[in-house]
C-alpha cells in the first residue's frame, strides 16, 4: 500500500482498490482530480481498480470530473458517508458515472464490495 497527502486530500493506494478522502470544505475540481488521476495511472498502470471515495468531510464536487478525463481501468465507485445529505449527492452524481457506482455507510463495507469486486 501507498499513502498520498496533499493540501486538498489524502489517498491510500491499496492493490485492487483506492481510498480518497477529500479533505473539509475543499471545492474538488477537475484540477485537482487530475492531479489524483496522475498518482492512481502511476500507481495501477493498466491494472483495474475501484475508487473509494470517504467522505468523510463536506466538500464541493465538480461534475467536471464525472464528465471528463475517467480513467478506463477505474471500474466502479463506492461512495461512503454516513450522512444522508451525502448520499442525496451521490444519487445526484451516479447517472454522471457510466461505470459502478454504489454507496455505503461504513468503509469497511465499501473495502469489502471492492475487494470482491474483481
């Protein structure tokens, strides 16, 4: 495993799986995005994966980043909050992802869903 930080969030790089978590009040656009799609194309190469996204803290989403730039080896998202406003987003945000999208309360669930997932 690799662990990643920056000024707008943290990210732990796992063999078949990823966990993001954006940090607090953070507006997550498709800049930084990108700067978090470099790290998982050079951490999974062509290997497939499945992106966890912890959110843990409340912050914006561009739909920028569901719209462009996806990597083809990201085979589906597993959104986790224990927030219904979160999940509100979420059902917002699946149509805009044309892979797997599912969401979750606990990260130990959304850890196991990935983990089985390939």
């Amino acid at each position: 495993m690799e662990h990643f930080t920056n000024e707008f969030c943290e990210i732990e790089l796992h063999d078949k799986f990823s966990i993001l978590t954006v940090n607090e009040n953070v507006d997550f656009t498709l800049h930084k995005a990108s700067i978090i799609r470099e790290k998982l194309r050079d951490y999974y190469k062509s290997k497939d994966f499945i992106m966890i996204s912890y959110r843990k803290y409340k912050h914006e989403i561009s739909s920028e980043i569901y719209k462009k730039g996806q990597l083809d080896n990201m085979k589906g998202i597993a959104i986790v909050s224990s927030d219904n406003k979160e999940r509100d987003k979420a059902i917002i945000e699946q149509p805009l992802y044309g892979k797997s999208f599912t969401f979750f309360s606990t990260l130990e669930e959304a850890k196991s869903w990935a983990k089985s997932f390939f």
